[in-house]
C-alpha cells in the first residue's frame, strides 16, 4: 500500500486524519498487507516521537553552541582592547576579565 501525506503529522490529531484517510481510501488492504492500520501509525507515531526528541535535542545543542560562541567574541574584544591599549591598567582590566569568563 502506498500512501501520499502532505505533510508530516505533528499532533495526535494529524495522526487521527491520516488513520481515517487509509481507512476510508484502503480499507481491503490493510487485511492483504499483514498489518493493521492500528500497527502502522504505532510505529509512525513512535517515530514522530523519536523525531521530535531528536530535534529538542538539536535545538538545546544549538543553544548551547550560541552561548559558547557569544563567549568566544567576549573574549577576542576583551583580548584585542587589551592588546592595542597603551594604558596598564586597561590592559590589566581586559586580561583579569578575560580570566573571569574562561573560569
């Protein structure tokens, strides 16, 4: 049985049309196929559900990288006042916070 859906299901409630639209278009078949439509959206919904933990995971990762990259300027601005100031005690000031954000 081939189907053709749209879009991908992200709700219970996109699962619960696609269930009524093989249903109603493929009824004969599920009995010819050796699996019922019941076991086919529990896998389909098992993998959603493995999707959707993988792209939270994806998105904490990545919020995480802005974070690390965020720091990573932080310190090349505080390295590059330290580097090109002539006064001591800015160059001092910009090395210890630099310190401070590498702790």
């Amino acid at each position: 049985m081939k189907l053709r859906i749209d879009k991908l299901p992200k709700t219970d409630e996109d699962l619960e049309e696609i269930q009524q639209e093989i249903e109603s278009e493929h009824h004969h078949h599920h009995e010819e196929e050796g699996q019922s439509i019941e076991e086919v959206l529990g896998e389909l919904y098992i993998r959603l559900q493995s999707l959707e933990s993988k792209s939270k995971e994806l998105e904490d990762s990545s919020e995480t990288c802005k974070e690390e990259i965020s720091r990573i300027y932080k310190i090349l601005g505080k390295m590059l006042i330290a580097l090109t100031t002539k006064d001591e005690n800015e160059k001092i000031k910009n090395l210890k916070d630099i310190l401070s954000t590498l702790e």
